[in-house]
C-alpha cells in the first residue's frame, strides 16, 4: 500500500487514493447487484469509460471531487468514499460511501466515515456535507443519523441528509470529553 495515497487510519480502515492498477475493484463493486441495490442498482463501465472516470476523479481528477477506497486491516479493499461536486465558495459538497454487501455490519462503514468526516471538516474546511438517499434507504438515513446528519428534506424524494461544520465539531467534542472521562 502507497503511503502517499493515504490520507486517514482509522480503527480497522484507512482511505488511500486509488492507482489506475487497482479501479477495477471499483468497477466490481458499482457492478455487483446486492452492494447496489440500495443507490439504483448496478453500474457497468467498459474499460474506456472506467479509465476516463478515473482521470475525472481521482489522478489527475479536478477539485470538486475527491474519491478513496476503504481498506480493511487485511489490507484488501471493502468499499469506496468519496464527495463529487465541491462548491470552493461555499465548501459544501455531497457525499458518497459504499461497503460491499459481504463485509457490511462489521462497523467498517462507521470507522470510514468517521476518518473521512475527520478529513473534510478538520484537514479541507468543509462547511456542510450533503447525502441525498433513496425515500427508502432507511438504513442510510439512521446510519447518518449516528454522525450528526439532520434530514432536511424539502421533501422525500430524494431524502437529504445534510452535516454543517459547526454541528461536527460538536459532536467531535462531546466525543472528546467522554474519552477524557474514562
């Protein structure tokens, strides 16, 4: 694993950049139906579309987007976040996190997002982070829900879960002092 490419350890994850040599988990995992079924169903890429994908967002990429895979602390790749369409005025942007179906409730989701939040709010200055979920995924909304993301929908469809800066840190002290406690 390139230490370079990696931007946060968690617990039992960490976020590393992608090289062109391993996307093709990528396409795996937007391809397999049960890890998809929740965000729209699979997505299937020919070699010539996945290589553009990756020039777009990840290397060279551009600003608005930021993508990692999730790596396991067997080193093997379990799932992707990322945030696509980073406003630089506003700092906002929307959020994306996948675990593939076979390594879901182990709390790999909740270490990613943890190390990523750390990575947008503390490292990149974000203000808000946005998610717009399917009316259904109810599972991704109370999974939300346990980092502070308020449902602030205008109505169902899509449901937006959104997390501003301010109610991050926060929570991030709260978290804090209860360690300090111990």
């Amino acid at each position: 694993m390139d230490p370079k490419r990696t931007v946060y350890k968690g617990k039992r994850v960490c976020l590393k950049r992608p090289g062109v040599d391993e996307i093709e988990y990528s396409r795996n995992l937007w391809s397999d139906p049960d890890t998809m079924k929740e965000v729209g169903g699979p997505i299937t890429l020919t070699d010539q579309e996945l290589l553009d994908w990756y020039a777009t967002k990840v290397d060279p990429g551009n600003e608005s987007n930021c993508y990692f895979h999730i790596i396991n602390e067997n080193k093997e790749p379990i799932g992707e976040v990322s945030f696509r369409g980073w406003n630089s005025s506003t700092r906002e942007a929307n959020l994306n996190i996948k675990i593939e179906s076979r390594f879901r409730g182990r709390g790999y989701a909740s270490d990613a997002l943890r190390s990523f939040l750390k990575y947008c709010f503390e490292d990149l200055g974000t203000e808000k982070l946005i998610d717009d979920l399917d009316p259904e995924n109810i599972g991704a909304k109370q999974f939300l829900e346990k980092f502070g993301f308020e449902d602030k929908s205008e109505n169902l469809d899509p449901r937006t879960m959104v997390l501003f800066k301010k109610r991050y840190f926060e929570l991030a002290q709260q978290v804090a002092e209860g360690d300090a406690t111990r």
